[in-house]
C-alpha cells in the first residue's frame, strides 16, 4: 500500500477485505469463509445489516454460487454487493423526501 494516508472509500475497501480475512480459515481452509465463520462475521460485524435477513445457514446457501459449503472471497463480495444495494435504496428515499 502507499505511504501515504488512504481515502475514506480506499479505507472502507481495505475493511471490507481484512475483515473476510480475519474470520477466514479460522477452522477451515484460509481462503473460505465456514457457515461457523460466516455467522460469527455476520453476527459480530454485520448485526443491523442483516437483522432482518432470516436464517444465516439460508443467506449463506444462496450466496456459496459452487455449493461447496464455503464462502470464497467473490461471493462474499456478493453479500457486500447486496447490502449496498439495500443502503443506496434507503439513501435514495432519504434524498426524496428531502
């Protein structure tokens, strides 16, 4: 990275990236998120966000696209993808009621 200090987006980014990292392998493979590291990340880092998502095993099967039983990075990114979605929208009606 650049010795010079990093942008709020550029920060943002690198979170969302260290954190799949820091719950990754921690009893499997490194690379992969377990259902057990999913939970734990979703629960500890993503409560509001997911509050109203339901089952964690159901959200993790529709976002594992290979069915391995396991998280890869891309469709990790795919639960970020979503839930930015999911923020724009609410951002988008705050803008019209405006």
């Amino acid at each position: 990275m650049a010795a010079e200090p990093l942008t709020e987006l550029e920060t943002a980014i690198e979170t969302v990236v260290t954190t799949f990292f820091t719950f990754a392998g921690r009893e499997g493979r490194k690379g992969s998120l377990s259902i057990n590291e999913f939970k734990d990340l979703a629960t500890q880092q993503l409560p509001h966000l997911l509050k109203d998502v339901g089952s964690l095993d159901e959200k993790m099967k529709s976002l594992d696209v290979n069915q391995d039983s396991e998280l890869k990075f891309n469709e990790y990114w795919r639960l970020i993808g979503e839930l930015a979605k999911e923020i724009r929208k609410e951002k988008a009606l705050e803008i019209r009621k405006k």
